[in-house]
C-alpha cells in the first residue's frame, strides 16, 4: 500500500512540472523603453471667477480660455468664502490644475493658481491688464494651437520661484493629448521676473520676413497679446488653503494703497482748516478797542 502512494505523489510531481514552466522561460509582454519614457501628460485646467468682475476682467478672462485649449471654463462661483468648494468642482469636471480669478470692490483681481485636490496652490495680484482687444497688435497665432514656455532664468534662483515655475508649467502648458489642441506650435508664452513681479508676454513666432517673403528664413517675435503682471502674495500648502509655505513681505494690498491716499488726502484738509482756524484768530487779535471818543458813541 505505501509503495502505490510514493508512485501516485511521483506521479503527480511529474504532472506538476510538466504542466509548470519557470517565469524566465515564459514570454511575459513587458513594457517597451518607448512607452516607459513616454509619460502621458494629462493636465486639464478649470477656468472660473467669482461674481462682481468687471468687463475688462471678463475680456481678460476669455483671452485666457483662447490660449489654453485645454481649459474648461466653468459658471462663477457665488461665495468668496467657500474656496474648499473648488477641489470638488474640479473633481467633477476631470481636472487636475484650477485657475480661479477673485474680484474685490469691482477694481481689484486676485488669481489663484493650484494644483487640485492636494495642492500647492499660488494667490496673485493681477495688474495691468491689456487684452487683445486693447493692443491691437499685428501678431496672430492659429487658436487651438500649442504654445512653447519660455521662463526667465531668475526662476531658478529662489525656491518659490522654481515652485511658480512648476506649478505654471502644469498649467500654461498644453499636453499633446489635448482635445482641442491643435498640432501646431506658432507661438511662444514667456514668463519674466523683475521687481519681484512675474511679467506675461505672448509672441508670435515668424519665420520668414514678411516685407521678403522669397527671402532666407529669419526667426522673429512679434507679441500677440495680452498683456498682464502678477505680484506674488502667497503659497499655501493644500489646495486653496493649509500652511503656508512662502509669503511675500514686499506685498502691499490695493485697498491699504488707497487708505494711506484717503489719509493723506485727509490730513491735508485738517492742516487746511487749522491754518484758517489760525489766520482767524491772529485777525480777531489785531483788532483795536473800539474809543470813547468814536463818532458812534459821540453822536449816538
């Protein structure tokens, strides 16, 4: 009877290896080198602003839509105070970066830039806004089309600059994948420091002269449009919100600008009525004691 079990189990030994082969003998398909250095860039941006913009604000807004064809714009957001709400909006439309625009008192804008839903995220002040409408400038660029990135080497020098730059390049630059995008690339977006400010220009590529178009090719810029400066306030952590990583010192608000002008203006008018208050009663001090012997009292 023993002897009947080894030959079953030596049996089933031999089933087992004949059936089995060794992983390094399979053919398991794995990925090529070319698909693993081909990332797949899936950026997708929320566009949206809160309510009380101005038409300027709305015309800046649409340029911005223009140039980013993998933007999707989104109705405004009624409460300023409810900014949490914005990773789930951004959720339920498939989009991993947000670009929200704040107005205050109908004069003042304020970006917001992040990444959705973990963050970080980047608050600027958005000044000197010139849309294409404005400029009217001679430069034209195919819309739908890829635009190249071009960023001033003082990135590099400050850690919240290099983190801008990062969270930028997800934002400003259209994946190949998009849906809208098309397979061109005619214009170029160009991101310059100065001031502690972050200049925004955008150019046309031009390759050949237009007064010689027969001519050798010559590589030019002409700007497009628009035009607009961002003064960095903050970067916060979390998406629209956590610790904060970085603030800008320098930042002083328009609505504390405005308060030292009214102040100014104020104290101006309070040393005004001061000196009348003065000259007044250096007059009524000049004056002499009406005498006795005055024709009003002689001949009353």
């Amino acid at each position: 009877m023993a002897t009947v079990l080894k030959a079953q189990k030596i049996q089933a030994a031999k089933a087992d290896v004949k059936g089995k082969r060794k992983a390094d003998d399979m053919d398991v398909d794995e990925p090529s080198e070319e698909l693993v250095k081909r990332m797949k860039n899936k950026q997708r941006v929320l566009l949206l602003s809160s309510r009380g913009i101005t038409h300027r604000m709305r015309h800046f807004m649409n340029d911005i839509e223009a140039l980013l064809p993998h933007v999707k714009k989104d109705a405004k957001l009624d409460s300023k105070n409810h900014l949490h709400l914005l990773p789930e909006l951004a959720d339920l439309n498939n989009c991993n970066n947000t670009l929200y625009f704040e107005a205050r008192k109908h004069e003042d804008l304020y970006m917001w830039a992040a990444k959705t839903p973990n963050g970080p995220s980047l608050k600027l002040h958005v000044q000197n806004v010139h849309t294409m409408d404005e400029l009217k400038m001679t430069g034209n660029c195919l819309k739908g089309s890829r635009g190249l990135l071009s960023f001033d080497k003082a990135f590099d020098e400050n850690e919240w600059s290099r983190l801008t730059k990062e969270l930028f390049t997800h934002i400003f630059g259209v994946p190949p994948s998009a849906r809208k995008a098309k397979p061109f690339i005619d214009h170029i977006l160009s991101f310059s420091i100065l001031d502690n400010k972050i200049w925004f220009r955008n150019y046309q590529i031009i390759e050949k002269d237009p007064l010689q178009p027969n001519g050798p090719p010559q590589t030019s810029l002409v700007e497009i449009g628009p035009r607009f400066v961002l003064t960095p306030i903050r970067i916060f952590e979390g998406a629209f919100g956590g610790a904060t990583v970085y603030s800008n010192p320098e930042f002083v608000s328009p609505a504390a600008v405005r308060s030292a002008l009214k102040r100014e203006k104020g104290a101006k008018y309070g040393m005004r009525k001061l000196a009348e208050e003065e000259s007044r009663g250096r007059k009524e001090g000049r004056k002499l004691e009406e005498d006795e012997l005055a024709v009003s009292k002689v001949f009353a």
